[in-house]
C-alpha cells in the first residue's frame, strides 16, 4: 500500500524514506503532535529540497501554524535567491522577476514571497503584508500569486454600520 502511495509522488525528487515521512504526515493529519513529527523528519532529512519545503509551507499553513508557515516560505525565498543569484535590492530585482516570471523557479519565488505576505497578514504585521503584496502586484497584472486581492483586502476602508 504504502509503495503505491510513493509512486503517486514519483515527480517528488527525494529519497523514498522521505516520501514515507510525508505520507505519514498525511495519513495522521488529524492528530497534529503525531504528524508535525513526521513533517519534521522530512524536513529534517532535506531540509534544501523545495518541493519538501512547498509541502511543509502548505502542511503548517493549513495546521495554522503561521510562525512556522513563514519561516519555511523564507527559505524556500531564500533558496531560490541563492540557487538564481537573485539580488537583495528590490529596484534591482524587480525587473528581473518581470522579465522571468514565466519561469518554474521565479514563479515558485513569486508564490512563496506572496504566500509570506499572506501569511504576515495572518499575523497581524499588516503593513509588512501590505508592502510584500504592493511589490507583487506590481509585477502580477494577471493577478496569478493573488497578491492583488491581500492587496485589496488588507487597504480596503472599514464598511460604514449604519
């Protein structure tokens, strides 16, 4: 069962003790100690692969683990600059970002920077939010990282009660 259950996940490029410590995280989604340990090993295990860290951004997002949401959307931020020689300075990075965005690396930069800003929003770091997602719409016009709707969503004036 198990062996059909990583051959699911053949695109995944990591050992298949990995692949099981995922599944695992999966199959004991509903008690979070018990999944969060196998997410953990994963980690642990690869900690510089990025498909590892997309599914634990998306494992602690969706467990409302937001301090550790971030700090994975980070390093896959990170790693992405380092591997692409991405520069720090936005000014400078920004056109880079424009002229590449169709490609897979720039485009899981663009998600995991986005995915930051939503998740400071969660935080209550609004303006931090705010910023990261004006930076994003700014290089987005077809609005595919959603930063244009945190956008809207965290500078739209409070509705009047009457």
């Amino acid at each position: 069962m198990l062996e059909s259950s990583q051959n699911k996940f053949s695109w995944f490029e990591v050992s298949d003790d990995v692949k099981e410590l995922l599944i695992l995280a999966a199959q004991t989604w509903e008690n979070t100690e018990v999944s969060e340990k196998y997410m953990q090993q994963a980690l642990a295990k690869t900690e510089e692969n990025t498909d590892v860290l997309v599914a634990a951004y998306r494992y602690f997002y969706y467990k409302n683990n937001y301090c550790l949401a971030l700090t994975t959307a980070e390093k896959i931020i990170a790693k992405i600059k380092e591997v692409e020689k991405l520069p720090d300075n936005w000014e400078e990075l920004k056109p880079i970002l424009v002229q590449r965005q169709q490609e897979t690396k720039i485009r899981l930069f663009l998600n995991a920077y986005a995915a930051s800003g939503l998740v400071l929003a969660r935080l209550g770091e609004l303006e931090k939010a705010k910023e990261i997602s004006t930076k994003i719409k700014g290089i987005d016009d077809k609005n595919d990282f959603g930063a244009g709707i945190l956008l809207d969503i965290l500078t739209r004036p409070p509705e009047e009660d009457d």
